[in-house]
C-alpha cells in the first residue's frame, strides 16, 4: 500500500505557520489537480482546517514512500510561496500502515487539540467529498475513506470520549443545563468581547438558548460580536439592568477589579422574586465578588471551579481514548487484512477462467466422439481424464520442483493450497516421482491417484 499521510498541526507548527499553509475551501479543487499533476499523485484528498492541513495521497511510482512525502511538502511550499526547508521543520509525515492509523485518529478526535472533538469527522468527510466531486480520489482512497469514517463512528459509539466537556468555555455552558431544565427557556449575559465569550456565545446558541445579551466597556467590539450571532448588545454601565431578566451571567474580562458586586445581584434577585441565577466567572482576576455565591439563589462558579470539572473530564477522556485506541489498531488489522485479500481476486479470477477453458475444451471433444458413436462410457472417463490431467499437471510440476530444490517450505504451502494438508508429505513426493513432466497417460495418473490416496 503506498499511502503517505503527511501535513503539519496545532502541535508541530505555530499558528502563524498554519495560516500560510491553510486552503481556503475555493482552492482545494484546483489545489488537488495540481497535487496530481505536478507531484505527481494518483490520488489525493486535502484536509485544512484551523488546526491543521494535511494530505493523503496514493502514488504508484518507484519513488520511495518517505521521499514521496517530501516531494509533496516541497510541492505545499511552492504552492503557498513558503521555504521548503522551513516547512519540513514542521512537517511530519506517515507511510502505509502508520499513515491508515494516522488518518483513522484524526477521524476519531484523538490527534485533535481538543481530545475527542467531534468536529473533525464531518471536516473529513467534507474534505473527501471535496476530492471526489475533483475526481483525484481512485479505487485505494476509495476503499479506504469509508473504512476510516466506519471506525470513527465506532470509536463514537463505543466510548465516551466525546461525552465531558474539556473546554472552559463549554464547561460552563454545560452547567447551565444541569441547573435549568429547558436552555431554550433561558437569557443570557455575557460580559466581554474576547475570544472566550465567543466561544460561550456559539455553545449556547447550540445548547438553544435564543435571547443573548453581551455586555462590554466599548459598545462597537460588542455589537460587532452581537450582530455575527444575533444577540444583543449593552455597555457595562447596563449590567444592573440586564441582570433583572438574565437567567446565566458568564464574565470573561480583562478587568483588575470586581464588576459585578453582592449588593447589586441582592437588587436584581428581588426583581427577580428570587429566581434562581447561574454565574459563572471565568476571568482572572474574578469579575465577580466572591460574596455574591453567599446568596441563596445564586449558583456562583469560578475559573477554579470549571477548571477542576474539566481535568476531570479529560482524565475520563483519556481512559477512553485508550479503548478508542484499541478500536483503531482492529481497525488498521483489519483493513489491511481486507486489503491482502484482494491481492488474491485477480489469480483466483485467472485460475477459474483457465479451468473453465479446459472443461469446455475436454467437452468438445468428448461431444465429436460421441457424435461419431463412440462408446458413451469410455468417453465419459477420457473427458474425466483429460479435466484431471490437465487441471493438475501445473501443481503437480510445481510440487515437483520445490522437492528438487530442497524447498520444503513451498511444499508445505502447496499441500495447503490444495487441501492436501493430512496427507504424509513423503506421500506427496513418491507421487511426483512416479508422474513425468509432460501431459500424464491414463496409467500415470491412475498410478499417482493410488498414491494420494
């Protein structure tokens, strides 16, 4: 199997790196062309996303597998105008059964930045689709694409890899819905604009929480954030306001000091009629009062808090990361055992063929005799001689020279690929002496028959 697997990730290049490297999605089909034409590759399939840019390709030159997979580096270097020796410092690349494990990995979440994120599957599945539709993807990556998606969907379904959140972010999004029975029933705050409350805001939208407010000490970064998700947004100097009808408060600022105190979350709960509020502060230093958590309807969460939940649930991801692990290795077993399988069709496919040749042949024959009036019975038995001698004079010449050469280990192999594997082997050879190496007569045959039986 030439496969190689070769790119560079959150782990072997800074993001400034993996920015130049990235294809944006209208470059693929084109990218993909060039890959085939300039490399050049059979096929090939690109996958680019934030964290990563990688390729899977198949090419059925004499080149090497590890120098192939420097060839492409290169070839992704002068596509994007970088240096080749700088991008091979962060490129890894894989060959043949690691590359298949690579790719079944990245498809399952476990060489993902976040462990087990389930993202990345349908970002492969897009970028195979991609390469399909481009026609770069042949009869290997064909095969071997849904054979990766299958044990993804495996790994998924048979660990809980995915199940605990391992992001601050999500984390807290998490809690909510262990405080409030419906999210969709819910309001949210958030406060600040940066890249945390971002991802606050995406996973509430996802949990279903439909009324969003953020809140920030400059209206314009607010709104901008506010607009790209349809939320609302309100200076700081509205956050005792907003706290009236705001069933989640998330912070997340770059403020020194407190901006949320005890007296004006007591003020906002008895608007409320005590209902019950989940703050979660994220910043350091707090946003919050540590006080405001003494108050008898507020369920207060702190970085330290979340951070806690989410080493215990990567330790629990990483447990099942290692049965994922195991699914995978099965997996690779597997597929390459499939994949040896089919070596075998093409001689299989020849073999039936010749033999039905010799049949039909045998049966002209035997019906030119019996159309002269032959006798019926002798007729029967030469075209069951001729079948015979001829299907077996190859195997048998063959067994015959292994003997002669002292090569008892195709001997072994032969009696196995004939079902001869209970007979004496000594019995094996005393019946290649007694048969000439040309066409058998009735009487050798008769002989060699005895014999093997």
């Amino acid at each position: 199997m030439k496969l190689v697997a070769l790119g560079i990730n959150h782990n072997s290049a800074a993001v400034e790196v993996r920015e130049r490297v990235a294809f944006a999605p209208e470059q693929i089909s084109e990218a993909l062309a060039d890959a085939c034409a300039d490399v050049p590759l059979d096929e090939v399939v690109i996958l680019s996303t934030c964290n990563r840019t990688e390729l899977y390709a198949i090419a059925s030159d004499n080149m090497a597998p590890a120098e192939k997979a420097l060839q492409v580096i290169d070839w992704m270097a002068n596509y994007h105008h970088l240096s080749a020796p700088e991008l091979r410092k962060s490129a890894y690349h894989y060959e043949s059964q690691q590359a298949l494990q690579h790719i079944m990995q990245v498809a399952s979440g476990l060489d993902s930045m976040v462990l087990g994120e389930p993202q990345i599957l349908g970002q492969m599945k897009s970028a195979y689709a991609v390469a399909v539709e481009s026609g770069t993807v042949g009869s290997e990556l064909g095969r071997l694409f849904p054979s990766v998606f299958s044990i993804a969907k495996q790994v998924r379904t048979d660990t809980a890899i995915g199940e605990n959140p391992v992001s601050v972010a999500y984390a807290a999004v998490n809690l909510a819905g262990h405080i409030f029975a419906d999210l969709r029933e819910t309001s949210a705050l958030l406060v600040g604009s940066g890249e945390t409350i971002e991802l606050v805001m995406r996973h509430l939208i996802e949990a279903g929480v439909s009324r969003i407010v953020i809140a920030n000490r400059t209206l314009g970064r607010a709104r901008e954030l506010a607009q790209k998700y349809g939320a609302s947004a309100v200076l700081l100097a509205e956050i005792p306001e907003q706290l009236i009808s705001s069933d989640i408060v998330i912070t997340a600022t770059a403020s020194q000091l407190p901006i949320l105190g005890k007296g004006a979350v007591e003020h906002a709960l008895k608007a409320r009629k005590h209902s019950p509020v989940l703050m979660v502060d994220i910043a350091v230093p707090r946003d919050i009062e540590p006080q405001v958590g003494e108050l008898a309807d507020v369920y207060l969460y702190s970085v330290d808090d979340l951070r806690e939940i989410v080493d215990k649930n990567l330790r629990s991801r990483q447990q099942e990361a290692r049965k994922a692990d195991q699914i995978i290795t099965e997996g690779v077993a597997y597929y390459l055992s499939e994949t040896r399988s089919l070596a075998a069709v093409d001689a299989v496919k020849e073999y039936r063929q010749m033999a039905e040749r010799v049949r039909d042949r045998e049966l002209q024959k035997a019906e030119r005799l019996l159309a002269r009036g032959d006798d019926p019975q002798q007729v029967l038995a030469q075209l069951a001689r001729g079948i015979t001698n001829k299907l077996i004079h190859a195997p048998t010449a063959g067994l015959k020279q292994a003997s002669a050469t002292g090569r008892r280990d195709l001997l072994a192999q032969g009696r196995k690929l004939l079902g001869l594997n209970d007979i004496p082997q000594p019995a094996i050879v005393a019946a290649q002496e007694e048969t000439p190496e040309s066409d058998f007569s009735s009487t050798s045959m008769e002989s060699a028959e005895r014999t093997l039986q």
